[in-house]
C-alpha cells in the first residue's frame, strides 16, 4: 500500500512515516511507564481477582455450593435492588435480614445486582473486594521495605489460607470489612490519623460485631500517637473507639431485636454463658489457630506491631464462643484476620529496620521471601490450588441435567429446597430452607438426595415436612428430585 495514499491531506509520505514512528515509540514507552514499581500492587490485586473469581464461579457451575449464605444474602441483596425490606426467607418466611445480622452496607451492592441479577455477580463483587484488599499491603510493604520485599508480603497476603477458605465459601458481608481494614492499618503506619479513622468507621455497618474492631483501631492509634508524642489526635480516636463501641451496643440491643421480633440477639446462646452450652474450646485448637495466624504468615514477627491489637475483637468473640464452628480454620471466620497480620508483619518489619540485634535483623531480612515461599507452598493443599486442576473448570454432566429440572420450576413460585438448588432459584422465585417454610405450604419441593434415594421416600419426606398437603413427584434428575403441591391449581404457579 502507498503510505502517501493514507496519509492525511496536506501531508507528506515523509510526514505520514515520522508520525508512524512517533506513535511506535510511544507505545512501548506506555508500556514500560505500566511497569513502574508503583503499579505492582494494582497488577497483584488483578491477577488474585482473576484468580479468586475463576475459582468462585468455576466452583458455582459446578452446583459445589457448600451453605446457604449465598443464597441468603442474594435474597437480601435483590430486595435492596427493588426498594424493598431486605427479606431473607431462607430465614424464615418474611424473615428480614437486619434481625439476624447487622449489615446494612450489603446494600452497596444493590445497583450493580439491578443490573446483573444473579448470584455470579455477589461472586464477582467478593472477589473485586478480597483482591482490592491487597492493595494497601502491598504498597506499604514496598513504600517501608523495597519493592521485591513489598511484592513479595503482597503476594503471601493474596495467597493467605485465611482469604482462601473465604473464597471458597461462597459470598459472605466480611468481604467488605477486608479493604476497610486493610486501607485504615495502612493509613495507621503511615501517620494518617484522619484517614485511619475515615476508614475505619464504616465497619461498624459490615457485621454488629465490627464495632469492636473499630475500637481496636482506635486503640491502636492511641498508642501510636502516644508514642509519637503527637498531640490533638487522641480525642478523635478516642471518640472513635467509643463510636465503634456503640454503634455495636445498638445494633445487638436495639436494632437486630428491632428487626427479628423476638426481641433479643438470636445468637447470644453461642458466647458467654448463654444458652447453657458447656463446650469451652480446647487449649490445643485455640493454639492450633494462634499459630496458623501468625506463624506461616508473619513468622510470628507480628507480636512485635500494636497493630496486631486489631485482630484480639475477632479472636475473642470466636474463642469465647460454644460453637465449634467458630474455633478453627475453615470457612470464612479468619479472613477478617489477614489484614491486621500482614499489615503488623509491615510494621514490625519497617521498625526493626537496622537496629537490634544482628541475629533479629538478619530474621527480619529473609521473612518476606519466607512467607511468601510458605503461602505458595501451602497453597498446593489450598482452595486456589484446584485452578491447576481440569476438573475446576468442567461442569459436570449431571449439573446439566439438575439445572433442566430446576427450569421446569415457573418463577415468582415458592419453593423449599436444601443447599444443591438455592443458588440457582433465589434470582427468580420466593425460596424458603427445608423444614422452615413456618406454616407457608410451597409450591415445589426442590431437594439435592443421595443416588439411593427412591420417590416413594421422598413423597414421604414431602408428607412429613408437609402433614395437610398432597405433593406429586415431576422428576428427578443429576441427583435432584422435583415436587410440585398437587392442587385443583396445580397447573397454575
């Protein structure tokens, strides 16, 4: 082709090719300007978003949906995204959110469910929020302690095994706690005050028991300043522990029995002395927890940071809890965690610096490259690892065939279902949880059983969970059996 020929009027063929020149130039010149160092934490938070939100959806193809929290929270979510009370009636029929936990900034999400309904888009929000979260860690440990040292902290932090336990358990409110965490201990070690307690202030609106936490920040910022020997911080810090503290008060008090109707907290049973429960957690598992905190992640350096003070809320409600749910290292209870030791692991790390002893000095030196090593070696045994496997991202034959079944329910009908079919059926009808319907008789049954179950059992179940109604078997299918209440209207919903 003549370069004269595309070239603009008035230009010459020698103009045309100078400009092609300028513009080559340019472009490598935009690309080496995208490796700054100051880039990398972004560059990290993408590729743990791609890597927490391949696994999240891979996971939810798959129909491997472990609880019901997604399905829970997307019914809450829905309502906010039409203006309505966030009723959650897998909590019970007409069940309203709020009176079971205190997390009113779940509503953030409600635009972006208006315009992509559906589960996936919960999923893909948490991972946005989890990989964000791993911006401010990054980024401070390469401001205090060089890029490579800074990168590799990030690294450790995104593959922590307390962000992935969360990511594997479905979509829960803590991932929004993550970044506010991260982004106030980060203005924290940097002397920000204001921003520290901007930051801090809106976890009181993520769960009732983030109050606590937002206190601990406080008091962190207490003793920093104290040390410091600044002056004029410590009152608003002070106003913030308290704030923190009553706004928690409230909410366990006066808005969650507000909202439940039974007027109480309906999870006091499981801390202190309520519900008379004599389960105490062992001393070998509160330990074995300690140290799965601190030891792989910070080499136990952390201890040395007042930051770690952020972390004694929610290792002292889980401790003090009869649940043993709450003791160990599964699910999504020790997210909230990782922030507070990585971002103490900074701290402890830009304070040793070059004093102390030789031997700690030398310690500190080698500690980023060894936990990151450690979190990409337990990483082989943790969730992230099934993106290595070609099973993550086939969907199973039978899941298939469950979703053609599950089709066959009409929507805006009530259903009861167990954990297999929520997700695919709160997006598009009034779900209730199995043996929780209180008194509502639904429409379809949808139950995940075992490949032994027979239809005469499950017609059983459907009388036993169901004394006055008749119910009719559709089909059963990818290990889902399909119910429908046999009614002169049948036809109809």
């Amino acid at each position: 082709m003549d370069t004269a020929a595309t070239a603009p009027p008035g230009t010459t063929a020698e103009g045309a090719t100078a400009a092609t020149a300028r513009l080559r130039t340019r472009l490598p010149a935009r690309a080496v300007a995208l490796r700054h160092p100051r880039f990398d934490p972004y560059w990290l938070a993408l590729g743990l978003f791609a890597a927490y939100a391949t696994l999240s959806v891979c996971r939810y193809r798959r129909m491997a949906t472990m609880s019901w929290d997604l399905g829970i929270f997307e019914q809450a979510i829905r309502a906010y995204a039409h203006f309505q009370a966030p009723i959650a009636d897998l909590k019970g029929p007409g069940a309203n959110i709020l009176g079971d936990h205190f997390s009113p900034i779940t509503a953030l999400l409600a635009p972006l469910y208006r315009l992509f309904p559906g589960p996936v888009t919960l999923l893909l929000a948490q991972a946005a929020l989890f990989a964000l979260s791993a911006v401010p860690v990054a980024r401070t440990g390469a401001r205090l302690l060089g890029r490579a040292r800074g990168l590799a902290i990030g690294t450790a932090y995104g593959l922590a095994w307390g962000l992935q336990r969360a990511v594997d358990f479905d979509f829960h409110e803590i991932c929004f706690a993550l970044p506010l965490i991260a982004f106030s201990l980060e203005a924290v070690i940097l002397r920000r005050w204001y921003a520290a307690m901007l930051w801090a202030a809106p976890l009181v609106f993520v769960k009732e028991d983030m109050g606590a936490t937002v206190a601990a920040i406080g008091a962190v910022i207490v003793v920093r300043v104290w040390r410091e020997r600044e002056t004029g911080i410590t009152p608003l810090a002070v106003a913030l522990m308290g704030f923190g503290v009553l706004v928690s008060a409230l909410a366990l008090g006066v808005v969650i029995p507000g909202f439940n109707g039974a007027g109480s907290y309906g999870y006091w049973d499981k801390v202190g002395s309520g519900g008379g429960s004599d389960a105490v957690i062992p001393f070998a598992t509160a330990l074995r927890t300690l140290l799965w905190t601190l030891l792989p992640t910070t080499g136990l350096l952390a201890l040395r940071s007042p930051l770690l003070l952020a972390a004694l809320p929610t290792l002292g409600w889980r401790f003090v809890s009869h649940d043993e749910h709450y003791w160990g290292t599964d699910w999504h209870y020790s997210a909230v965690l990782m922030p507070v030791v990585f971002l103490a692991l900074v701290d402890a790390l830009d304070r040793i610096g070059t004093s102390g002893s030789g031997r700690l000095v030398r310690y500190a030196r080698q500690l980023p490259a060894a936990v990151c090593a450690a979190a990409l070696a337990l990483t082989t045994s943790l969730p992230l690892a099934g993106l290595a496997e070609e099973a993550t991202y086939r969907e199973p034959p039978h899941v298939q065939a469950a979703e053609r079944l599950l089709d066959r329910i009409p929507d805006g009908a009530t259903v009861e279902a167990n954990v297999g079919p929520i997700t695919r059926l709160t997006s598009r009808c009034r779900v209730f949880w199995v043996g929780s319907t209180q008194g509502v008789t639904p429409r379809y049954l949808a139950l995940a059983e075992p490949p032994d179950r027979t239809v005469r059992q499950e017609l059983a179940y459907a009388k036993q969970l169901h004394p006055d109604a008749r119910y009719e078997a559709l089909a059963r299918a990818g290990g889902y059996f399909l119910l429908r209440l046999k009614t002169p209207s049948a036809a109809g919903r």
